[in-house]
C-alpha cells in the first residue's frame, strides 16, 4: 500500500498535468484508511479556494457525515498556506505531515504561522520535510516549464 | 436598494434561523451590483471551511466565470477570520467593508493579522466597524439564545 505522501504526490502530478500548480492532499483516519485524496483544481473550478487541502478535508468530512475529522492526518506535498492551515484546525485535524517548506506563501512555519497566533483554538501536530526534495522538484519543474 | 451591509445582515439573521452561527457576506461589483450572498453553512454542509466570505466568493467567481474578482467589495458582517482573510486575497477582491471586529477569532485587525503578514501577496483596502453595534447583536442575541 502506498504511504500518505506518495499518494499526495501521485496526486500533485496529477495535477500538474491538468495545468494546476501541483499539490496534492489526503486524509487518512487512525487506522491508516484514505478518506479523500485530492488535487489542486483552482483553475478547473475558477476558485483560488480550492487548494488540494480544502478539496480534501471537505470530502473527507462528507464521507464521515462529520464536520469534525478529530482522529485524521492530513499529508500535504507542500507546506500550507493560512488560509488552508486555518482550514486545518477548524477541521480538528489530528496531525499535519507536509513535504516542501515554503517560505513565500507557506502559513504553518512561515509568514502568518495560524497556530502560533493567539485567536487558533484548535493547532495539529505538524511534521514538516516529508520527502521533502520530491515534492518540492514536482513544483519547480512546473513552474521552470512555463517560463 | 438595500446597502450590502444591509444584505449581508439579512443573509446573517437567515443563518441564525437555520441554526447557524449568524454571518453573512455579500460581493459586490464596481457598479454596486451584486455578484453573490450567502450566510454560514457550516452546520448544514458538514463543512467547517463554509464561512459565509467563502461562499460569496466562491459563487461571484462562478457568476463571473473568472477566478479573479479584481474590481469587487466584499461586504461581511463579523472580521473575517485567517481562512476567509486569505481566501479574500486570492481572490483578490479590492477592498474589504465588515460590521463587527472579533478580537478572538479574526484575523485581519487581530490574530494572524494575515494581510500584514510577509507571505500576503493582496491586501484589500480594509474598512471595519460597519454597523458595528447591529452587526454584534445578531451574533450576541444568538449565542445568548444557546447557553
């Protein structure tokens, strides 16, 4: 069986060759089961919103009939933004394991860092650099292929 | 016609009577037309990640068929929090109007205070404190009603 990440990874190439920036999400519950997997499809849908995260959590969330994901793990190809960070916690996810940093849009460890912030009432434990060179080489070869 | 501080307080009491936390948000265009509004779904959706702000932008953009809703004013009763904040710079909507602030889960003139944060690309042109009492007492007359 694949592990978490590759599967987000298999989902970022997926995206990629869609034409979206390739990121790629799953929810996993505690016994290691996908509950949803998702890509980027900011462009398909015209929805700068629908990052592989929020894609992802929201159909894990339909498949439960739960608003709340309190035993899940997100695994994420790139580190999240604030918008889906903040997502994250309103969700209650368990754990956050992410692959790239990144420092210009990223909102965990970087710039806005949500679950630093006094007003976050819900912060994941986080995991970040997994298969971190991976995920971050299907981002630049994306981006150095449109230049 | 009514102001979109007006529309979004319609869309905020309709939530309250679905038993929804009573925000309500509306997108406006240059014109003063109205693209979309929409109240909280987060209860009905099982979706925590369905804020109001979201659900107005999501659907202006569809309206408009572009991911980008440049020329345009969201209008919200209650500061956004982190998601929506962000969700509203990449959007890129052009300026922001809320009633009421919310020191402890807002993250525009507190907490995460995203688009002062390094990794924001779009700040709107940010006005709060509209209608501000009125906007606070939907929100305060429904919390009342549920302890």
């Amino acid at each position: 069986m694949p592990l978490p990440i590759e599967i987000a990874l298999e989902e970022a190439r997926a995206a990629a060759a869609r034409g979206e920036v390739p990121v790629g999400a799953v929810v996993t519950d505690a016994a290691g089961r996908v509950l949803a997997r998702a890509g980027n499809e900011v462009e398909a849908r015209h929805d700068p919103s629908a990052h592989a995260e929020v894609l992802a959590l929201r159909a894990a969330a339909a498949v439960r009939g739960d608003k709340f994901l309190t035993d899940c793990t997100l695994t994420v190809t790139l580190e999240p933004c604030p918008m889906c960070a903040q997502a994250i916690g309103f969700f209650r996810i368990r754990r956050l394991a992410f692959g790239a940093y990144d420092p210009k849009g990223g909102g965990v460890e970087h710039g806005a860092r949500i679950y630093a912030a006094t007003s976050c009432h819900h912060a994941p434990e986080v995991i970040g650099g997994l298969r971190e060179a991976e995920c971050g080489a299907v981002l630049r070869a994306f981006f150095a292929a449109r230049r």
